[in-house]
C-alpha cells in the first residue's frame, strides 16, 4: 500500500505565519552588545546562538548570546587581537582566531574557551563545515598560509601559495573553500583544503571578504580601496559567481566594501562597507539596496541560514539586528519506506505538526527531533497506511 502524505505551500503558509504572530518590524535596532571595534560575528543556523570578536590595539574581547542577541556575555578569554570566528550550525562548538598564536576552542556555545592543538600563527579568518568536521583557516603576514583540517581541528595542513590572506569562506559540507589575499588574488579549493586553484579575477585587489552558498555554487567576493596598497576605484566592488567559481560579473554598486554574507541558500546577500547604508539584495547582487539610514564604520555582517535574521558589527560602535518573518516551506520525499521531510532551518523556532485531516483543527507536535544535513531539518517518519498533512508553525 502507498504512503500518502501532503503539505502546506505557498500562500497557506503564509497565512498561518500572519494568523499567529504579526509580521516583525524590518528595521535596524542595536543591540545591549558594548561598543567595541568588533571584527566578526557568526550565528548558529537559527540565530539563536551568536559569537562575536572585537580587537584594537589596546586588545580585544569575545562576547557570546544564547538569546539571539537579546543579552550579551564576555566570554573567558585572554584579552588578546581576537580577529575571527566559526561555529557549528547547532552553534554548540565555536573557534576563534586571534592575530598572533593558536586557535580557541568553545564546546559550551561560547561561554568557556581553550587554546587548541593548532599552529601559532597570525590568523586572519577561519571558517567550518556546518557539523564542523572541516575547517579552513588563513594567515596574515606577507608569509601567510592558508590551513585546513578534517577532523574537526585537531591537525592542520598548510596549502596553497603564501599571501596576506584576509577571508575564507566554505561549503556546508566543507568540500569547497574560498580564500582571499588583502593584497592578491581569490583561490579555491574542491577536495577541503588539499589543493588551491587561483580563480578568473583581478589579481591585484584589495580583496577583503568572501562568501558562499551552502552548496558552494554561488560565491561573493569584495573589494575595498580604502586602505589597499595595489587596489584601483574601479575595483570597489563586489563580483559574484553562481558557477563555483568558474565565471564572475561585477555588481553595479561601489563601495568601501569591507564584509560580504548571505543566506543558505543565496536568496539573501548582505554587503557592508564604511560611512554608507548596509545592502542588501535578493538576486545575487544585480540589485542592491540600502537598508535603512543607517551609515557606520562597519567591519563585519552575518546572516541566518535562512537570511531572515541579519547581524552587522561597527567599529567602536556596538551591534545591529535586522529580523524579518521567516516563511519556510516543507519538502517531502520517501526512503526506504519511511518519509522524509526537510524544511530549511528558520532564524524563529517552529513547530512541525501533522493531522490526518486537512480540515481539522486538531494538529499535533512530530515530536521526532530534527537532524541537520546542510543547514537543513530532516525527520524521518516511518511509512503510515493512512493520509497524512504536515505543516510548521510558530508556538
């Protein structure tokens, strides 16, 4: 007997959202975060969980949230040029990079760190896998080097060729890396790290952040000619890739561009620079939009898997939050006789429910909790003989 199940799409969808909660309010609000030249700022796949690094000369300091955002907590770290961070997808287990000496290490979302087993270096940016098995790391300096481990940290390998890397950036599952000089040229790896490949692009930008798709097929690289040594006004800009790589064209809007992020999945691409309006677009770059008015020295931008939350850093100035509603739809599949149902991880919690009757009222919580494959939710139900309707919704 066939298995028989059916979802809610589309307007459904969004009518449930609209019926439970009002649609939150699409502007920029600061957080409680200190003012603090912050450098880096990563979220859990959901936005719940949220580490940030800020450095100056007169030292720096890691705050975390398990809140998303709502609170802040210095983290028990040395005050030291903390420049970087990453994090699992659950946002359980976090590193962060500091110019001059070994990773740290967090397995209790952010709130305790230890040095790692990793090489001293100056490090510039790392990046992980969203299980965090893989992981990329790159080095400042004119000797600089790019590392990569696949055992979660544990051992490194140095690769490719030496440069002042400034931004690396990978796949979810770790296989595709991006890396980009301050001084030089964009590289890409397809085998985690093992070897580097430079890609079609200027090599004599200033390159200062990069950006990739869950899948890793849709890249974003920027440029700023603020500070850079070798970098032209033409190339104040930020080139796109939705091949891995092989191809790029140019955005329209120039910039100061100093961090590039996007959702999951592309749909959402958020681009800072220094005294302008965040960006943002919906369509890989071929349009960006200002948000708001608001202008800042900003130094780094985050984005939820779903690109519904977004987190921008300012020097000496404190934290921004950008929340939309999220609307995420159900996909379903069957598998060895069981059903398999995936939904993009949302920046707000929903609740997957079923009945046996469209119709009724009476919806009841899946209580199988969900695994996450590729900044995913999965449950996998056995086959039922009978109908059954899924759908998400707010608690």
């Amino acid at each position: 007997m066939r298995t028989r199940c059916s979802l809610l799409f589309g307007a459904a969808l969004s009518m449930l959202l609209i019926g439970q909660r009002q649609a939150l309010a699409q502007s920029w609000v600061r957080t409680s975060a200190p003012a603090l030249p912050w450098r880096s700022i990563t979220m859990s796949a959901d936005a719940s969980k949220i580490v940030a690094a800020a450095w100056d000369m007169n030292g720096g300091y890691i705050y975390y949230s398990t809140n998303g955002g709502a609170t802040w907590m210095a983290a028990g770290v040395p005050v030291a040029n903390w420049i970087s961070t990453a994090g699992t997808a659950d946002g359980a287990r976090w590193t962060a990079a500091l110019l001059g000496g070994v990773l740290y290490s967090s397995t209790d979302s952010g709130a305790t760190w230890t040095p790692s087993s990793s090489p001293s270096d100056y490090w510039n940016s790392i990046a992980c896998s969203s299980d965090g098995s893989t992981m990329v790391g790159a080095s400042t300096m004119v000797t600089g080097r790019i590392y990569a481990s696949t055992d979660s940290g544990t051992n490194w390998v140095a690769a490719g060729p030496a440069a002042q890397w400034h931004s690396v950036a990978c796949s979810a599952n770790g296989t595709k890396m991006i890396a980009a000089a301050e001084y030089g040229a964009l590289y890409m790896s397809w085998n985690s790290g093992a070897s580097w490949s430079p890609l079609p692009l200027p090599a004599d930008a200033d390159w200062f952040s990069v950006a990739c798709t869950a899948d890793g097929t849709k890249l974003a690289a920027v440029t700023d000619t603020q500070s850079g040594v070798f970098a032209k006004p033409s190339d104040s800009s930020i080139y796109l890739s939705t091949n891995g790589g092989l191809s790029w064209s140019r955005s329209p809007m120039t910039n100061n561009w100093w961090s590039v992020a996007c959702s999951a999945d592309g749909t959402k691409l958020v681009a800072a620079g220094r005294g302008t309006p965040i960006c943002t677009s919906t369509n890989w770059g071929v349009t960006l939009t200002p948000e708001g008015g608001t202008s800042n020295r900003w130094q780094c931008v985050s984005v939820s898997a779903d690109g519904n939350k977004v987190l921008a850093g300012a020097e000496f100035d404190g934290i921004y939050i950008w929340q939309g509603t999220p609307k995420p739809v159900l996909s379903v599949r069957t598998s060895g006789g069981a059903a398999e149902i995936t939904w993009p991880i949302p920046s707000m919690k929903f609740l997957l429910q079923q009945t046996p009757d469209l119709n009724s009222t009476n919806w009841t919580v899946v209580t199988n909790a969900p695994a996450i494959t590729n900044l995913q939710y999965q449950v996998s139900l056995p086959a039922a003989f009978a109908t059954r309707f899924y759908r998400l919704a707010l608690p």
